[in-house]
C-alpha cells in the first residue's frame, strides 16, 4: 500500500484476531455480537466492524464468520463489518426459512445476514462436565457460525490440497485461497430456503449453506471455476476484467458471485463503502445481467448496478447454451489503498471456453 497507511491499534478484537493468526487460524468464528447501536435500531458502522474490515484487508487469506445474534434482539459486529460474514440459522420447518438470527438491512443499508447454516437440535458437549454430552432443543446462529466457519475450512483444504480444477488432488494445481474466494464459495453453494418468497430477502439474504453442492470432485469438477486475484494485482479504476465460459448444459443453473475484501472505512461513516466493484454478465443472446438484480430468485435485465455490497451475485435457473461473458468493472478504487483484488466463482454446466 501507498499514501493512507492503515492504522494497526491494538484493540480487544484486533489483539485477537491477530492472536489466532499468529497460532496458525485462518477461519476465525464468532458466536456473539455487540449492539454499539442501542436496542432495536439497525447496526451501525463502528470501531469494531472497522477493525475487522483493516484485519482482512491486511490479512487477505483471513475469513472473519460471525453471527447475526438471537432472534428478537438486533445485528451488531463483529458480523456486520464490510468483510465479515454474518450467519443466521436455518429452521427445521422449511415453512419457516430462519430458525433464529436477525434480519437486517445495516443502518448504511448493507445486506447482513448473508447466509445461513442449519444448526438445530445440536449434540454438545456439557459445560463443567468431561464426558457429557446434551441437546439443545432450539436453533441457534450461535450453532450455526461454527458450522459455516468449518465449511469454509473445507473448502480451503480442497483448493490448497490441489483438488481445483480437476476434481482430485494434485500437488501442481495447490492454491491458496483469498477469504474473499472462500467467501464466494460458501455464498455460491446457498440455495434458497424453500417456499416462494422474495430471493434475496433481509432475513435469509443468499439462503441455506448446501455442503454437498460445496466443491465438486471426478467428473463435476468441471461445473465449478473460479479466479481469485489478490489485491497487488487487483483492478485500478476504469480496468475491467473479462472472462468467456461456454455453458454445455442448460439444465443446470448458472450462477456468478463475486466477493471482494473492501478496504476498511471510517468509524462512524453513514457511508463505510470505500472500493466499488460491478459484475455485468452477457448471455449468447446478448441479454445483459447486473449483480444483485433479481426478481423472484433469478437474475433480470435491467436495473442499477449495486453500490453499497461487496458481493454481488448473477443467478440464471435455465441459462442458455452457448458462450457467456463474465466482466468486473471498477467503478471507483480508492488510490491511497493501492488496487483492489477479488474472487469470482461460477457454478453451473460448464465446459472448457
């Protein structure tokens, strides 16, 4: 970085988020929230939530998990920040989408929660016993976030053990993740939570983590591909990035999400959003598709591109064979932070372009 270093002060979070770095950590999970906002009011853009953001903007493999707290109460940070994502926990009833955690938007508008993990009627262990395990009978975002955050340790094995893009493990393909890929990954295996409902929405935002449509191995290797570019060789303002995939299957949902880690903004700020990103998807017909613009679960034309969300997402339930354009553009990237990285992933029938 040049110009606007970042202010590194040592805080309660920063000291041990850095803690479990340094003992080797790299998804770090958070069954908690604070509410600096005051009760029953959308969480704002504080110290903490800055200080997570500076952490995984300088620590770029760091995937910061957090939950959207106990239904009833209001989001807060750690989970709000720009960078963290905030879980919520899925019902056992699919009538009922959320088992418990808050809805947002944040007071600047953002979307939290972002996911949500099943984690109902969870077996644990008993508090002060050795041995003992118990039930708990409600759900929980609490049980929820662990749950996620131990997905995204999975998915980053499956890349660092080489097994992208082939499906097996191979030592040459080894990758080291971003959070920001591990970020998109997660965001890219939700599905929603059943029921007709507005999808996206501020209580379940992308849906259910679906674990067994996470990574694919063998031959469904080739329905997952990715870009993940760190942030010293990220985009300036005005560069785009272009990538053509051909889509051999149209039975098969299409689906695009890019995610990146947004440098930290100021506490306070009505408006934390410091790097603006866009994704603009082509279709063969020429059909044009913005991120976060959706109707009924899937992707319309038309529309503004998103301004206030790190993740955007392109959704096409029945996309047309034929040769997609996948595009970043970068709107604005503040110079005093450098260039500004990020992941794409994109699931569906592919095959090599």
């Amino acid at each position: 970085m040049s110009g606007n270093r970042l202010d590194l002060k040592t805080t309660t979070l920063f000291a041990e988020l850095t803690q479990a770095r340094d003992a080797g950590a790299r998804a770090h999970s958070n069954s908690y929230h604070s509410k600096p906002q005051g009760s029953g009011n959308p969480a704002i853009y504080e110290e903490r939530s800055r200080y997570v953001d500076e952490f995984t903007w300088v620590n770029e493999e760091h995937l910061v998990v957090a939950s959207s707290g106990n239904s009833g109460e209001e989001q807060g940070p750690p989970g709000t920040a720009k960078n963290a994502l905030c879980v919520s926990c899925a019902a056992v009833d699919p009538g009922d989408a959320v088992g418990d955690g808050n809805p947002g938007p944040t007071a600047d508008c953002r979307r939290k929660p972002e996911l949500m993990g099943v984690a109902c009627h969870v077996r644990s262990a008993v508090n002060g016993a050795l041995c003992e395990t118990t039930e708990a009978a409600a759900c929980a975002s609490s049980y929820a976030t662990p749950r996620v955050a131990a997905a995204a340790l999975i998915a980053r094995q499956y890349f660092v053990e080489g097994c992208h893009p082939s499906g097996a493990k191979q030592v040459g393909d080894a990758l080291v993740p971003s959070s920001a890929l591990l970020k998109a990954v997660l965001l890219n295996a939700a599905a929603s939570a059943g029921g007709p409902r507005d999808y996206p929405n501020d209580a379940e935002d992308w849906g259910v983590l679906d674990v067994a449509a996470l990574l694919p191995l063998g031959e469904h290797a080739r329905n997952l591909w990715v870009s993940d570019v760190r942030n010293g060789v990220g985009l300036v303002t005005g560069e785009k990035r272009v990538h053509e995939l051909i889509v051999a299957e149209a039975g098969i949902p299409l689906k695009v999400t890019l995610v990146w880690t947004d440098p930290p903004g100021a506490s306070g700020a009505d408006d934390p959003v410091v790097d603006d990103l866009d994704l603009v998807v082509t279709a063969p017909d020429d059909s044009v598709y913005l991120g976060n613009v959706l109707s009924g679960g899937a992707s319309v034309e038309g529309g503004a591109a998103d301004r206030i969300n790190s993740t955007e997402m392109v959704l096409h339930p029945s996309p047309i064979v034929g040769r997609w354009t996948i595009e970043v553009h970068a709107r604005r990237v503040t110079e005093s932070f450098g260039r500004q990285g990020f992941a794409l992933v994109v699931t569906g029938g592919l095959t090599k372009a």
